[in-house]
C-alpha cells in the first residue's frame, strides 16, 4: 500500500463544502470521482481541514492509500484532466506510511478577505465580504492580540459540533489593511494547533464589531470569559474565507 499527499486549491462557490453529503456537490467527491476515472480504483482521500460550504482553499492538504503505482507527476496531470475547472491539484508527493492529513497536522493557518468603502468591488463578489462605511482597522489590530495564546474559546464555536475541548492555541493573528486598486480591502490572518466549527468566521465577525466601533477591544477578552457563543458578534460569510496553508512536523 502506497501513501500520498496531495496539496490542492480550489474556489468553494459551487460546493457544499470538503466532505461528502447527500445535499450537494462536495470537493472530495470530485477529487475522488476523478481518481476513479483514471485508475478504475475507489478510494478515500481525506484533507487537513472540512471547509465548509462557499469556503475556499489556497493550499489544502489532502492524504490518501492506494495501490496504484503511477508517478506523482503522472497523477498531477491525470487529477487536473479529470476534475472541475475551480479545483486544482498542484502538487502530488510521496508520504510516509501512515501519513495523515488531519491527524499529522501541527498547524493551520487561515486568512479572511473583507472590502469596506462605498463601493464593492466587483471583482471580488466571491471572494470577498463587503461592508459598506468605515472600519477603525487600528482598533480590530488591537482586539486580535488579545486572542493569542493559549485560551477556552468557547465564545467562538458555533452549534453542531462535538469536541472533548474547546481550548485552542492560536499562535499569530494578524489584521492587516492596503487599497486594492482603489478599494480599501482587510486580510486577517489567524495561525493555531486547530480550530473550532465556524472559529475562524466567529473571529472576525466579533472583529469587525470593533471595527464599527460597536464595540471597544477588550470587548473580545470578556467574551473569551463568557464561553457564550450566543454574547458574540454574527457569523461572517463563508466567501472570504481561504484554507492558506497547513505545517506537518515531517
């Protein structure tokens, strides 16, 4: 038996997210539907993190077992003739034996792309949260320190989830703030051993109640105490959000 490791992008618009479900069209079912096409073999590919649906990946990491002897540069091209258009394999590697994708994963960074000004940029309708008026981008800077390290965040998982804990480590997150051809854009970059459901989406919607100013910066660190998903701020929309990359201590 043969491990492989598998690094692909995909635009998450079209899909109900990474996983196989019987109300949609998931990534893993095209990656797998198109193994199958091109070696007759039906296996189990599974990745680092389950986006969810409209979530998109620039370097999701995937593992699978096969018997199959082809090259990896073989493989890349045959994946890429027999999947969609929006996902992409760029890289195929040998793995070691027992390779895991989720469970050999030391950690993961995510980033989040908001646009606030008068205008939405049309470009980036899929890609992108709009939020029309101002940010104080300052003040969401001053917020994310106070969610480093070590911490029970609770107040940041969504309902439908089932974990032994919900302490996570998060080890950078970042707010940072350019003009993109003339639309005043905001990328949050959140860097941790792991995620709860929804965390990442949760973060930035409490952010960006900063960022209006509805709320003041310490507001986040009161939450965390609260462990009260129900006292934070929305959820943000899935479409900016992208799966940057994952670490393996290989």
């Amino acid at each position: 038996m043969r491990h492989l490791k598998l690094t692909v992008a995909y635009d998450g618009t079209e899909y109900c997210g990474w996983q196989i479900q019987n109300n949609g069209v998931s990534i893993q079912q095209k990656l797998e539907e198109g193994w199958t096409r091109f070696t007759s073999e039906k296996i189990r590919i599974t990745a680092s993190g389950r986006t969810d649906a409209g979530v998109h990946a620039l370097a999701q990491v995937c593992s699978l077992k096969t018997e199959n002897q082809l090259p990896p540069e073989r493989i890349l091209r045959a994946l890429n003739t027999y999947t969609p258009y929006d996902i992409a394999v760029t890289r195929v590697q040998e793995a070691p034996n027992g390779f895991h994708a989720i469970r050999d994963a030391v950690e993961k960074t995510y980033c989040y792309h908001l646009q606030y000004g008068r205008i939405q940029d049309p470009l980036r309708l899929r890609t992108c949260w709009f939020l029309p008026g101002d940010l104080h981008v300052t003040a969401m800077a001053e917020a994310a320190v106070l969610l480093t390290g070590k911490q029970d965040f609770a107040s940041f998982q969504s309902a439908g989830s089932d974990v032994n804990s919900t302490v996570r480590t998060i080890f950078r997150l970042h707010v940072e703030s350019q003009v993109d051809n003339g639309f005043p854009t905001v990328q949050i970059t959140v860097s941790a051993n792991g995620f709860l459901y929804n965390m990442v989406r949760n973060i930035v919607g409490c952010l960006v109640e900063v960022g209006k100013e509805r709320q003041q910066p310490e507001w986040v660190r009161w939450l965390i105490e609260q462990k009260n998903r129900s006292l934070g701020g929305q959820t943000a929309p899935a479409n900016g959000l992208f799966l940057d990359h994952v670490i393996y201590d290989e």
